[in-house]
C-alpha cells in the first residue's frame, strides 16, 4: 500500500506540510495552478534548520509590500511575530502563520492577543470569513473532484471544533484567520499535494503540540490551544507535550492531520522511495524545527506499539474477585488480563495475575489491580513492545429461514492494509443463535463466509 508518513515529533502547521509534501516529492507546480485562482503567490525554497536542509513554502499576498516572507536570510525567528506566547507557529513567516487561531470566531473575535508584526503586513490578509462563506469559496475554485473534497472536509472538522470551543452550531461558526485568503492557500495547497503523491494511506507518528501559553483575547491559556485539542479529540492519532515550550501544532496543522492521518507509535514498515522536511519559521537551539514526510510501499508488516506488563501474585482471592477483573481492568485500560494458577510460600495455591496495557495507563491499572483484589503491590514485570494487527469492524447480514439477522465481523489486517483474517464477534452470534435456535458455530460459520464472499 503506498503511504505517506509524517514525523510528528515538532508538530505541524499548513506550511510545514505544504513544505514536507514537496520535500517528499510532490510537485510545485499545482501549488502555480491553484495562485492562479487566488490572490496569493506560493514561493517555494529552502532553508537551513540545525543543519538540515529543509523546503520552506511561504503564501505571499499579491498587494502585499515591503519584503516578503522568503526566508532568504533565514534569520531564525521568521518575521518577529513578537507573540507572546513564544508561538512558533511554524509561523508561516509569510504572516498568516497558520496558527490562525481560528478562535477568533463569531463575535468572539479570538485573535488571540497575538499583536501579529509582520514586515509585510499580510498575515491574516484578506477578509475573514464565516464557515459558510469558506466552503461556498472553495466549492467556486476550480478544483479536481478529490482535492475539493479534502479542502471542504478538513475546513468542516476545523469549523466543528471552533463551534463546539464556543457552543455555537457549526454554520454559526465564524473564522478569522483561517477564513482569510492565504490561510485558505495554505489547506488547499496542501490538499492538492497530497493528491499529488496519489498515496492510498496516510499516517502521523505522535504530534507534539509544545508548551507554555498562548495570549487570546479572553485570556491566557495553556498551549495546545483549545481548538487544537477539539481537533485532537476527533483525530486517530495522539498529542504529547513538548519537547519545548512555544506552541507547535497549529489548528490549520490539526485539521489537515485530523482528516489525512490514522495514528501510529512509530514509522511503520515500508520501503521508502521519497523522503524530506518541511520547514517552520523559527529556528530552536536543540530541536530542528522541521516536519519528516516519507513515501514508500508499506512492506506488510504488522503494527509495532509499546506496552506495559503488570503483574502480581495474589493467595487470598475469591473466586468471584478473579472472575471479575478482566471487565474491571479493561474499564482502566488493560487491554489483556491473565490469571495464571502457582504455588506461593509455604506450599500455598495462590494465582499470578498478568496485565497487559499502554506505558501511559500503568499507573491507573495498577491502582485499579490493588483496589480490586486488595494486593499489597504491582510489579512493573516489563516495558516493552507488541506487534498487533489493525482491526476494523464490518456488518454483515445471515439469512436464517428467509429472516435477515446482523453479525459484526471483526478483520484483521497488517500495515500494507491485506486483510488476514475474519472473526464473527461471539455476543453477536450468541444473540443470533439465540433467536434462530441454531448453534453458536453454525452462526459464526455461516456469517464468516458471508464476509468473505463479499469481499
């Protein structure tokens, strides 16, 4: 399956994209064909970050004066943004610097205190808009068909967590930012060059959202943003904090990720054919401020993730505690619990209790462990790895007697996206079985052929 990887490590914002995008091979010359249609210019070069030679696109508006954003002296902090919360917004030095804080919205005028300096003045420019008015813009570019619908998507999450930050309906939403000219540049452009690519998968490592805390016109608030987190929360893949304190993922960074990436622990397995960074305004003294996209066939493979192994020994627990524990656990996290039966001091039958769950959960399973049996300490037996298989959940339809009856099969498939095996959940097939009065394995038979027949 071809696939597209980025490193979130540093974060994301719409230019850092646009920039790894073409790093990775996409072609600049669609980013031409869509300025054509708006009043911006893209200008695409590169920069020096740390040491690495990263592609920086700037989004320049065309009654723009002064110096542009072209980054060609790389002075490391982009065009003094003087935000006072450190943003380094990957600060599209082009202004608009993507952290269009698009809390700005509706009357609430959120544009975050930010008292934006720019050499140029064109940060933010052009009119802002309502959400209703972006995606009427977009629908009138000349767009292919695939790129259209990106843009409108990624702008539909943007606009539902800007709606649900402020408790207004989505078509309440007002943008300020990220409804003007070059902020619109920034989620098309980059839509049209992941089209570009024609990857069939797309997936993100991690992303780093910073630290700190970001200046908005209602007060001081701790980064992420809380249109970022809103983003975060519809999004496959995780947030974490750092590695520095100034704001790293932007909301427009967010979004795009929201709608392209499914979440992973690490790179997965695949042959790499194409790989690059894209570049942030500033410039860090230990961390290359810098967003790694990767292109390549996953190889199949299946995905590798950290966790936990918990264990105790327990002599004293009832049969009904031992028997209860795989629902207790699971409810803090655990995604297996095993009860083993051995032999403890003094000769006496006891059972060894193993848990598997996420490094992040160990503490609340632990807990949770000692709370239900009354055990006096967890040991930490390992932190260490699995490799598991993506799963996804399909409904299928048994015709029993002429009489239809839904079963959900649960398929496994590794990172190349091959599907390996099918598994008829049981409480659907008891239920079935239940109903119909046939056995249980006849309902598991019957919908797993269904399945595959299908597919």
């Amino acid at each position: 399956m071809r696939t597209l990887a980025f490193d979130g490590r540093t974060g994301a914002s719409g230019d850092m994209l646009m920039g790894a995008l073409v790093a990775a091979g996409a072609d600049p010359g669609v980013l031409d064909d869509l300025a054509a249609q708006l009043p911006v210019t893209y200008e695409v070069h590169d920069v020096d970050r740390n040491g690495i030679t990263a592609t920086k696109v700037d989004v320049v508006h065309d009654d723009a004066t002064g110096e542009n954003d072209s980054d060609e002296e790389d002075d490391g902090d982009g065009h003094s943004h003087d935000h006072e919360h450190g943003h380094d917004d990957h600060d599209h030095e082009h202004s608009h610097d993507d952290h269009d804080h698009e809390h700005s919205h509706d009357d609430h005028d959120h544009e975050h205190g930010h008292d934006h300096v720019h050499g140029d003045s064109s940060e933010g420019h052009g009119a802002s808009r309502s959400y209703a008015a972006v995606v009427e813009f977009v629908e009138g570019l000349d767009l292919p068909a695939g790129v259209r619908e990106d843009a409108l998507g990624a702008f539909e999450l943007l606009g539902k967590a800007e709606a649900s930050v402020h408790g207004v309906e989505l078509v309440e939403t007002h943008f300020h930012e990220v409804g003007t000219d070059d902020a619109i540049a920034d989620v098309v452009g980059a839509c049209a060059l992941v089209h570009d690519l024609d990857v069939e998968r797309v997936v993100t490592t991690p992303v780093a959202v910073g630290g700190g805390s970001v200046e908005m016109a209602h007060g001081t608030y701790p980064v992420p943003a809380p249109a970022v987190m809103e983003l975060a929360e519809r999004a496959d893949w995780q947030v974490r904090g750092g590695p520095i304190d100034v704001e790293l993922l932007t909301p427009t960074g967010a979004a795009l990720l929201a709608y392209y990436a499914d979440g992973v622990d690490s790179l997965p397995s695949m042959t790499v054919d194409a790989s690059g960074y894209g570049a942030g305004s500033k410039s860090f003294d230990a961390h290359p401020n810098v967003l790694r996209a990767s292109v390549g066939d996953a190889t199949g493979g299946l995905r590798r993730e950290d966790v936990a192994v918990l264990e105790t020994n327990l002599d004293d627990a009832t049969p009904e505690v031992l028997g209860g524990l795989q629902d207790a656990l699971a409810d803090a996290g655990a995604y297996d619990t095993t009860v083993l039966p051995t032999t403890m001091k003094k000769s006496r039958p006891g059972h060894l209790v193993k848990v598997v769950c996420a490094p992040a959960d160990a503490d609340a399973v632990a807990r949770r462990l000692a709370e239900e049996t009354g055990t006096l300490g967890v040991r930490a037996a390992s932190t260490s790895h699995r490799w598991v298989a993506d799963r996804a959940f399909e409904t299928v339809t048994v015709d029993v007697d002429g009489e239809s009856h839904e079963v959900t099969v649960k398929v496994a498939s590794d990172e190349a996206g091959e599907r390996y095996d099918a598994s008829a959940e049981y409480d659907d097939a008891a239920r079935v079985a239940r109903e119909t009065g046939l056995p249980i394995r006849e309902v598991v038979r019957r919908a797993e052929s269904t399945y595959y027949e299908g597919v």
